[in-house]
C-alpha cells in the first residue's frame, strides 16, 4: 500500500513539475506537508486524549509503539523546523511569483 502511495505522489509531482512554474510547485508541497503535519499532530492528540491502546500490546516494541513514537518526534521536529523556517515558508505561500528578471 505504502509503495502504491509512493508511486502516485511521485507521479504527482512530476506532472506538477512539468505542468506548473517554480514557486507554484514549492506552495503546493509545502502546504501539502503541512497539512500533513497537521493531521499527524491531530491523529495524536487523539490517541493521547482518549487513552487508545496503542502502546499496550503483548510485545513492548510493537509495531504502532514505533509508529506512535516516531509520529511524535516528527510533530515535535516538525514545530522546530517550521519557527527556523517561518520566514521563509510566509514568502512561499503568500508571496507573489517572480516573474523573469532577465526580460530586455
């Protein structure tokens, strides 16, 4: 399933590349990465609010243990990264494209 995924965001950005200009393929990306930031942070604070039993299973390093663990530190780098980037990111999505500078 995860390959199928892969495959098709690949294929969606290559058309995005070749159908679309630089900084409208960058705003694209980035609002789609933080959307899913977004739903990854909201996927758990759900879990931690109503206490799923996620990290009970049989086996300590169960499968969604790693996947609860892992999803928690990419939300936590994901904060970071985006207060180190936050200039940068505001001039992405809402800053106006710029249209070529060699025009004679």
């Amino acid at each position: 399933m995860e390959l199928y995924l892969l495959a098709a965001l690949i294929l969606v950005y290559l058309v995005t590349v070749l159908m679309l200009d630089k900084h409208t393929v960058r705003r694209i990306w980035t609002l789609a990465f933080i959307g899913a930031y977004i739903l990854t942070a909201v996927a758990i604070v759900f879990v931690r609010i109503y206490h799923q039993t996620v990290l009970l299973g049989a086996n300590p390093l169960n499968w969604y243990y790693l996947l609860y663990l892992f999803g928690s530190i990419a939300v936590v780098l994901g904060v970071v990264n985006l207060w180190i980037y936050r200039k940068s990111l505001w001039q992405i999505i809402w800053a106006k494209p710029v249209e070529n500078q060699n025009k004679e």
